[in-house]
C-alpha cells in the first residue's frame, strides 16, 4: 500500500492515531477535512503528507475533486477510509468513482440500513426483533396488535439514538405520524435487554485480528432523551455467546478489512425472542465503537487497536499483542446537574485509575454527556463503586 486517504481525520480527535498507524508502516497518508489545516492538531499535521481542505464535507462534489488532485498528483490510491460511520455511504461512493479497493454503494442495504440488516441476521441464525417499515396508521397499528406496546421507531438509515422513539399506545403513534421527520423509518418490538457488543478488527480473510467488547447498561435512546448521565465499559473478556454472535454476523455479512462495532441485546427478562440471557442481533456498525472507545480498548487490553487496524490495511495482518485483560469504563455526567463530590474529589480519590478526564465534544454530548471520566479496573464492583460516586447527587 503506497498512498491512502483519510476522510475528515481530525474528527474524533483521537483519530490522529489512524493515520499515525499508517504513517509508520511507510503508507503516505492523505487527509482531506472541513477544518482549517491550522486549526489540526500537531500530531495530526505530523502524520498526514498532505491536507486537502473543503469547505463542507457534505458536498460530494468537493471531496471527489480532493480524491482526484490527490490520485493525479501521487498516482493510484490504494484505501479511503473515514472510520465513521456518518460518512460511510459516502466513502463507499467514493471508492467505486475511483476504484479503490473496500466497500461500494452496492453493500450498503445491508450494512447500513436496519431493514437490511434483519435477513443477515437470519442467515447468521441470530434471532432479532420483529419489524415493520413505517407506513400509515392502519399498517402501523396491525403490527403493534402482533408485537404489543410500546414499540422502538427510529430511522432506518440513522446513526446513534437521533430521532429514536417508544411509543406507548395509539395516542403517541398519531402523534408522530403527524410530525415525523422526513425519511424512511422502521418499527421493532420492543426488546428488553441491555446492550453487549462485539468489537473487532477484521482481515482481508474475514478473520478477526483483535476482539473485545463493551457493555452498555443504560438504554442509548433514554440516555439522550431523558439527558441522562452516561456509562459504559470495555469487558476484561468477551463471552463466548457474544464471540460466537460476532463472528457468525461478520460471516453473514461478507465483512473484511475493516473495524466493526456489532451491538447485541442480552435478554432481561423472557420474552418472545427467548429466554432470559439470551443474544439477540440490534445492529451492525461498520466502523469502530465511537468517541473515546479505541482507547478505552487499548487500556483495557494494554495493546493499540490504531496500529492493529494500522497494520491489517497495510499488511493484512499484525504481530500487535495485548499484554493486559481488565476493565475500563467511561463515566460522564450532565453540567445540568449537581454531583456529590468535584472533579477534583473523584481525580484525588481515583488517581491511580484515571487514565482520562475532561469534556465531551459537543457534537457527542447528547449520548456521550459532558464531563467525562475513563478509569480502568481490575474487577466489575471497582468499577461500579467507581461510578456510583461519580454519578451521585446533591
């Protein structure tokens, strides 16, 4: 691999470390970005050969005539990447109009739309919630007499929780027929369970490189509309059941040469899907877990999951290894409210955990909260004592 775009690189801010990856394995790493090149961090600017910036990433037109000046000035470009997954159709559209190897316009039904999701799932024998494509109040009331209130709506071609709603009866059905966004949306049964991911780096065989997950126990769509405190961890070890749903799903959906986020439900209660504990597919992200999560894995792992991915785009393989198995959790509270004890108490008590602390970018703060704390544990009830007095009120 000679030269490789990166799609907006200074966003996340950890990010930067990507292209630090490709950098040293002798990859010429090429940026193109919305953000004024002084405006980049330094270690970015150390790592990127060359900046391309436009004025809105939103403007295909824009970003090909980058991918263009840089494929006639350095010749042929062998991998574009963005690891996000807002500009994952993008990306694939781009590599087609260029023929560079990955992800084309052609997979993006099932990788990126919920409803196309479902028949993969099936076919990796995950059992996953019923649903319907949201019609009109006829179709839509038929489907809730089979599955029961509430349902989940939610876009079917969305990122994160954004315009995810519970509706409890007849009365918020209407409501948002009445005043839902535009775009396609899709109905599930309600499944109650708390969200356990497989996060892994694939190669170019479909195998994976690195595995680890995380557990989410706080339902993502409340976190935002309820403006709740946010918390999650990366496991010390994946379950077997988790493992085994992982890799059948990137098996089923033909997933290679990428970092995958795949979030399942594990079952709270009985329930028409199965038993209590039971794995149950949710979604397929095609990049990695977001915000500050690659480093909650490299803490947890005592590895670096940039170099891993790094070396498998290059390579197609890696001799990174991981020297550490503990946990490694995210907590962030809600400048809206009044805690118990300062940032500065939970930094004194906690010193020799804290790995990070500070705030949210904005643009992550509606799952993310605003001041967070990411600390690393050897067992689950450090972890939780942790974030108790973290989240504890006045």
């Amino acid at each position: 691999m000679t030269n490789f775009i990166f799609i907006s690189p200074n966003f996340p801010d950890n990010y930067w470390q990507f292209c630090r990856g490709l950098r040293d394995n002798g990859v010429r790493v090429l940026g193109i970005g919305d953000a004024p090149y002084d405006s980049l961090s330094w270690e970015l600017k150390d790592v990127l050969f060359e900046y391309y910036k436009v004025s809105s990433l939103e403007d295909y037109g824009q970003v090909y005539r980058g991918v263009a000046y840089f494929a006639f000035r350095y010749g042929r470009i062998d991998g574009l990447e963005s690891n996000n997954e807002y500009w994952l159709e993008q990306d694939a559209r781009l590599r087609e109009d260029f023929n560079i190897p990955g992800l084309k316009p052609a997979d993006m039904p099932r990788l990126r739309y919920k409803s196309g999701m479902k028949a993969y799932y099936a076919k990796a024998r995950i059992p996953a919630a019923k649903f319907h494509m949201v019609d009109d109040l006829e179709g839509c009331l038929a489907f809730t007499e089979e599955v029961g209130w509430p349902v989940i709506v939610k876009p079917d071609n969305g990122v994160g929780a954004s315009h995810t709603y519970k509706l409890a009866d007849r009365k918020e059905l209407e409501a948002f027929l009445n005043e839902r966004p535009e775009g396609s949306f899709i109905m599930e049964e309600l499944v109650k369970g708390r969200v356990e991911t497989y996060d892994a780096i694939i190669g170019p065989d479909g195998t994976a490189l690195f595995e680890t997950g995380n557990v989410t126990p706080d339902s993502l769509m409340d976190v935002v509309n309820n403006e709740e405190n946010s918390v999650f961890y990366i496991r010390a070890e994946v379950p077997e059941d988790i493992k085994k749903a992982g890799r059948a799903a990137v098996k089923a959906f033909g997933v290679k040469s990428r970092f995958v986020h795949f979030e399942f439900f594990r079952l709270t209660e009985d329930q028409r899907l199965g038993k209590k504990g039971k794995v149950v597919g949710l979604e397929v992200n095609l990049r990695p877990s977001g915000g500050k999560s690659p480093d909650m894995m490299d803490y947890a792992n005592g590895t670096d999951v940039y170099k891993i991915w790094a070396d498998m785009m290059a390579f197609g393989n890696t001799t990174t290894e991981c020297s550490a198995k503990q946990f490694c959790v995210f907590a962030s509270r809600r400048k809206s409210r009044h805690y118990a004890f300062s940032a500065e108490e939970i930094r004194e008590k906690y010193a020799d955990h804290i790995m990070e602390e500070g705030p949210v970018p904005e643009a992550l703060s509606g799952a993310m909260a605003d001041y967070m704390f990411i600390a690393v544990f050897g067992t689950e009830d450090e972890l939780w004592a942790f974030a108790k007095e973290v989240f504890k009120e006045e």
